[in-house]
C-alpha cells in the first residue's frame, strides 16, 4: 500500500468524499437556490437535483440565498476551488500513469486555465462588471479542449475524475446561469 499508485488514490478518494457532504433536501433548500438550479436544468439539461444537492450543501451557499450577488460570489468560489483540485487529481494521475500522458497533460493544463477563469469571473462580478457573464465562455472552451483530448485519444477516466470533471461542468452551467441573471438586473442594484 505504499506505492505511489496507491497514494494517489488515497488523496483522489479523500477530495471526492470531502466534496460529498449530504445536501439539504429540496424543502429546505432556498427559491433562489431552486430558482438558479431550475433555470440551469432547462438551459442546459442538467439534474436538477444534482444541482441542488451540488450547491445546497455547502455553507457559503447557505448564508447567502437571499442576494443573487453573493450567491454569484460564492459559486464562482467553490467553482474555482473544484476546477483546481480537477487539475490536481490530472496532475496525479499523470504522475502514475504511463499510457495518454498527452491527453491528461492537456487536461491538467486546461483546468489549470478553467481555475483561472472561474476566479477570473469571480472578480468580475466582486467588480460590478457590466460584462461579466461573457467571461463564462474561457470556462466551457478550456473543458471542451480536455473533452477533446481524452476523446481523441481515447482516454477512459477513473470514476474520481470523471465525477469532479461533471461538477466543473455544472458549476460552468450555474455560472453562466448566475452572471446572465446579474446582468439582466444590473449590479448596481445589487450593492449593500
């Protein structure tokens, strides 16, 4: 149990159950919750539920269900967060892995780009930015790119990454969804 292999594994499960609080059931849930994860499931065809259960959990999301700004703030937070632990579960796996080192390197170095972009966003919105909602687009391109990579090379991921790869998608989605609200009402309106 002391290969490297294994220690990989260990930390890949321990950021997986880390991330895997129990959610709050839907009553408890806030409407600006249900609201967000209705009109994230519509315009993208994501689970409703797994992004209730995604969001709802933690607890910055918790103290912050009555102003759509700082739930925006606190999405992009945990988003950020979740694509930088992806690239870290990519680089690990490079690390043990001989067989499309080409197609994970590009993932990792993605991520890299998507943890960027997700704080890249975050600042925009602490800003009041008008345009904020457009620097969504860098998130779901530097996806596409490792979607593409693995694709190609036809790389099967293990449950751990694919798993977080799907949280990053849908915390792209609730984003996106977040920024469009925010710039359909102003954030100056949305100031204490």
């Amino acid at each position: 149990m002391d290969s490297p292999l294994s220690h990989v594994l260990f930390f890949a499960l321990f950021l997986f159950f880390l991330s895997s609080s129990p959610a709050p059931t839907n009553a408890r849930t806030s409407p600006l919750v249900r609201s967000v994860c209705k009109q994230t499931s519509d315009s993208f065809h994501q689970n409703y539920t797994e992004c209730v259960k995604t969001i709802g959990s933690d607890a910055r999301i918790q103290s912050s269900t009555s102003n759509i700004k700082d739930l925006t703030i606190n999405v992009l937070e945990i988003a950020a967060e979740t694509a930088t632990d992806t690239q870290e579960l990519f680089n690990s796996y490079l690390r043990m892995t001989e067989s499309s080192t080409k197609a994970i390197q590009q993932c990792a170095q993605s991520y890299g780009s998507v943890a960027s972009a997700f704080r890249g966003t975050l600042e925009g919105v602490k800003k009041d930015q008008d345009m904020v909602k457009y620097t969504v687009a860098p998130i779901a391109d530097g996806i596409a790119v490792c979607e593409k990579a693995l694709s190609s090379d036809g790389v099967e991921l293990p449950h751990t990454i694919s798993s977080r790869v799907n949280s990053v998608s849908l915390y792209k989605d609730i984003g996106f969804t977040l920024t469009s609200q925010i710039a359909s009402i102003g954030l100056k309106g949305q100031k204490h």
